[in-house]
DNA sequence: TATTACTTGAGGTACGTACATCAGAGCAAG
DNA sequence: CTTGCTCTGATGTACGTACCTCAAGTAATA
C-alpha cells in the first residue's frame, strides 16, 4: 500500500497535526521539525493522494483559455476542443472556460491579463503572439499566484512558464522539406503567402521553410512573403501579380493557420492541379481541399492535444506534480489525403 | 455544485441506505423503488464522484499488457512507454504491467488468455494478430468480468471489445502515396518487405499500398512481397535477388514494425541513395535511417499515445463511463527528418 | 518567579462514497 | 395473533486528507 499521513506522522517521530502543518506549509513548526518530515518524506517515498485531499478541501480547478478576440477556422477548431474537454472533466472538478478577449494590440491584451485574479482562476492558457508588455504581464500573473501556460503562439522558452505548440521552425522546414520533394525534379519559383509577417510564428516558419529550401532545393526560389491581413481582394490582386510576374511559380507556401483567402486567390490566378501547395492546420476547409487535391499536404497540430496538455500542465501545475513530459510533446502532423480519414 | 448521493436520496424521496442499494446493486429494493431512484439520477443528473467511491472502496485499478513472446524494436518501445505510464499512473491506483507471453502460435496464446482471472487483472490490452482461437478466448475473458481491449494487432471491429491502433489499410496508403509522390515523374518497381504476410496487419497494409499505387501511380509496379521470417541471411539473399532481377527498382517499401533487416539488405543490395524507401514505425533505428537520408519517411503510430489510450479505455470501461472519442483516436504519424526532433 | 511566545500533540469534524448492522414497517401465511 | 419474510430507514465506521480547537509542553523574557 502506499504510505498515508498516518504512516509519514509515525515515520517522522511527530504526530498528525504536525505533519498536516508541514504538508500544508502552515506556520508554527519548527525548522528542525520541519525538515525531519521532509527526510521522512523521502525516505518511506510518501505522496499525497490528491484525490483524497481535494474531496476533503472541496477544491474545484478553474482553468481558462485566453484567446484571439478574432479567429479563424482553426480557432473555432481549438474552441470546439475546449468545450469537449470542458464536459468531459467536469467530472473530475475541473472547470475549463474560455474568453475570446485578447486584442491584437500588445497593450491592451496585456490589460485583460492583468485583470485575471486567482480569485477567479487557478490557471490560464494564453494565446496571444509573443511581446514584452504581455511578458510582463504573464510575469505579473504569475507572481500573483495564477498558473500560467502559453497556447500555439508565443514564446517557447520562456521559463517558468510551459509551452503547449509546435516548434514553427521545424513545421516551416517540415513544409519546405515536402514541397522541394513533392515537386523534384521541376525548377521554378515559390509564392510564401501569409496573414500577416508580424507575429514570430510566422517569421519562425518562414525560416524554417527557406533554410530547409536553400540548402537541399537549390532549384526552388522562394518569392518574398506576400501579406493578405485578412483582406480577400488584396489577397487576389497580389496573388495575382505574383502568379503575372512569374511564369515559372511551381508551387505555394501559406504560412498562417488561416488559408481559405490564399487558396482562392491561388484558384482564381492560376491551375492548382499543377502546382504543388502546402498549407498549415487542419480545419474543414483544408481537409476538403486535400481530399479534392488542390492541397498537397496540410502541416498541423493536434488541437484537441493541445488543449488537453494545457489542462494537464495547469493541473500538475496547480498539484505540484511532474507532468509526462512525453505526452505533453506535441507532434508536427502531416497531413495528405490517405492519413486524413480516422478509424 | 455537483449533486451527491444525499441529494439524490433527497430527491427519490428515499433513504441514503437505499440509494446506495440501487448505486451498487444491492438486492433487497422494489423494483419500483429502484425506477424511482433511476428516475431521480436523470432528473438531477447525479454522477458518482468516481474518486470518493475509490478512496472508500480502497480500490486500484489493475491492468496487465498481454503482449507477443518475442518482439523488435518497436515492440521494446511499447514496453518503454508502459513503464513510464506505469510509474506515472501509481499516483492515481493505477497498476500498470506487462507480460510478454503471447507464442505466435493461436491456440497456445488463447491458453495464456484462459489464465486470466478477475481476481488478477481489472483489465488486459491483448496484442496478438487476429484468429478465431483468440477470438473465443476474448470473449470468455469478458464474461469472466475481465476488460479487454485489442492492442496494436487485431480485429479492428470487434465489438464490444475495443481496438486500440491505426487502421493498417489507410497506412499502407499514406505509404503509397508518400512513395509515388517523392518518385514522380520516375517509373520503375517497388520492392515490398514484410517479416511475413501471414498477418492480417500485412495484408492490410499491402491491400492499401497497391490501390493508391495502381490507380493513381501506375508508373510504379509494385513487386510480390519479399517475406524475411526475421533471417538476416534469407533476407539479404532475397532481397538481392530482386534488385539482381529487376534493374529498374526505384524504391521500396517495408512493411513490417522491424525495417532493420529489411534496409540493411537493401544496403548491401544497391545504393539507398537513389531509392525511396518507406518504412513503418518509429525506433531509434528508423530516426537513425531517417537521419541519415537511407528512409524516406516514417509511417508511424504513436506508442505512448497507445498505451495510454488502452490504460483510458480499460479504466473508462471499469468505471462505466464513456470515453473521449477524439483522444483515443490514434493518428497515422508521417516521419521525415524535419518533424522528428520534439521541442 | 511569573509571564509570554512558540511549538507540539490530541482530538474532533468534514468531504462523498461504500459497506455493515439493526430496527421497524408492511404484508401474507399459518 | 403470531411468525416469517421483504423492503426501507437510521446510524455508524471507514477511506486519506484538510482544517480547526484546545491543552500542554518548553524556552525565553521581564
């Protein structure tokens, strides 16, 4: 069986309610006291059953994800994860909520941060690309005593603070990687189209994607990232005058997680069936373009993995526990049309 | 707040006592009484607090992976990941263990299943290719009371058993397709290694492989399967044979959890270099392969994710709950160099 | 020495559930 | 009416932990 309080109270020479003190880091022990329970921790290997302690405590989990005020299909995929999980843990006592409430303005995202209390929330979950004022302000968070991770985009290695996403680096060569082999032996340009070239996740792919296309697809040109900043008709028109420009584009890259507008303006200038196109993150719009073949292959990340590691690195956190760190790994899914389909 | 048992009773109209005579199905209850209570779990949707009924019970989960005699590497991965669930699952009155017992031989493996009693064993993840034989046993084990779950291997639709693994048709089909992209526009054979194809695992992979391949890359003709019975010797000489017979293979596909044999042959046989070959699964040896520019990609399935979603459905089944579909849905992995470091 | 502060032990109640025991109610058969 | 049976309620203990109160001990200070 494994050890209980009664066992670590006998083990350490003192009784219950000292080592209730000493496990609850209440005040009136003795140092001396304090670190002969530590040692009797140790040695007989004892471990709080967290299940026992939160039924006595009546404790619930409030967890919250901080999200994009406005989103794209992804987004609404990460959104419909969350409620998933939301139902399923309420049986565990852990309430998972979500805010689409983080503006695009570094500043005033910081302020909805701010807002956060530990009153209200043991742990958030932000999504929100990476800038000093949210830095300190997740800083800030934290030192108040809210558990904090960051969601797809962000800041990697940022610590103390864990990072539930991709690598974007490895995604965009993973990308280049598919497109160079996916189009060998033809020689030609590339059009890059992305949302915006202002958040480091696009950056991130980007490198990643010419590094990989430099260095084994010396034949492939990567043209500069064209910006659609979520305008359908700039998209067309600058697609367009790549596509006008360049007879000899061979294929595309669209960086963002929101490809719809690239696509169409792609369709609209230019024969898809014989260019190849690598696109990122599953939504239903991307699954129907690989399964019609106007998509090669979509890069991805599981968003349902995802939303379940932050739950689960909030939670240890919460418990003070090691999460497996294997699970909390998150994959860079490839996508084609065979693997799409699951069981 | 959730509702509790005294809720309960309170709403059935009915004593604590009786409420916990129906929960547990206890006799001595009208029928009537029993519908009222029923009627009362509905009306409030009471549900058992899973944790508080273990903690009074005293209970621990047991779970045991029956899995084959003899294994690769693959198969020492899987163990690996067990451990780790195994020491991570304690904490929560998890046993987690393994035994390496199944003999290939289906009538001796079924004596194996026959052993296992409810007193052991809460629940066991079988891994062992299809037959009738383990079929029996299966279901004997479950009306013993045992949870069963098929691992990996097995019979995908066979309920009320679950599977836990990818659908070995639609990865022989992301092989072929991965196979006829990176090779277009050339034409030649595919040389096709399996450890043998007497497992449905096998076939099925190699049914998928030759539909994409014939339909949609009929440049590429894919050659009878070479089967390597795990003799190094044999293999080399095989292999060495068809690459002797047929000058024009551009690739080749392995399809089995063990590629060692396969590739060092194809190694010694011709230059890997010029060939695109595809393996299955994920080990230090394929990341090496892959690494190293001999594999062109990896099909793969993850195996923590296996174990952990076997673990998931045995405890969900245990404890009469539904488990999250969306999590135990086991993806098919494509490997290639640039998505197989992890942050 | 008396007073005070600090440290520790002993014991209780609670969380939500399981399980056991006993008492009483209702009812039918003798 | 008694006996025996079935159903139900009341009550208690337990699981491992949290949190509270009170008493008693020790040591330092006035």
């Amino acid at each position: 069986m494994r050890p209980t309080t009664k066992d670590l109270a006998k083990a350490a020479g003192v009784s219950l309610a000292t080592v209730d003190r000493v496990l609850n880091k209440r005040s009136g022990v003795r140092e001396e006291t304090v670190n002969a329970v530590n040692e009797a921790i140790q040695k007989i290997g004892f471990v709080r059953n967290q299940n026992a302690a939160n039924l006595a405590r009546g404790r619930n989990y409030r967890f919250e994800f901080l999200l994009p005020e406005t989103g794209d299909d992804f987004l609404a995929t990460v959104i419909g994860r969350i409620k998933e999980a939301r139902t399923a843990l309420r049986l565990d006592e852990i309430n998972v909520s979500y805010r689409c409430a983080l503006p695009n303005n570094p500043h005033r995202a910081a302020e909805i941060l701010a807002g956060v209390s530990p009153e209200d929330s043991d742990g958030v979950a932000i999504m929100a690309p990476e800038s000093p004022q949210l830095r300190d302000a997740t800083t800030r968070l934290v030192e108040r005593g809210v558990q904090v991770v960051h969601f797809i985009s962000g800041q990697p290695d940022l610590r103390p603070v864990d990072f539930v996403g991709v690598d974007n680096n490895a995604a965009g060569a993973t990308a280049g990687r598919l497109l160079g082999r996916f189009l060998a032996p033809r020689t030609g340009k590339i059009v890059v189209v992305s949302e915006t070239m202002n958040s480091l996740d696009s950056v991130e792919r980007r490198l990643g994607f010419d590094k990989v296309l430099s260095r084994d697809f010396p034949n492939l040109t990567p043209l500069p990232s064209l910006e659609t900043f979520g305008d359908p008709e700039r998209t067309s028109r600058v697609v367009r005058t790549s596509y006008e420009n360049h007879a000899d584009i061979v294929g595309a890259y669209i960086l963002g997680s929101e490809a719809r507008l690239a696509i169409e303006a792609i369709r609209k200038a230019t024969d898809p069936a014989l260019q190849v196109i690598i696109a990122h993150e599953r939504t239903r719009y991307t699954e129907t373009m690989l399964r019609e073949r106007v998509l090669d292959a979509v890069i991805a990340q599981n968003p349902g993995h995802l939303v379940r590691s932050a739950i689960r690195l909030l939670k240890a956190r919460c418990d003070q526990r090691q999460p497996l760190v294997s699970q909390e790994q998150i994959r860079i899914e490839i996508l084609i049309e065979d693997n799409l389909d699951l069981r």
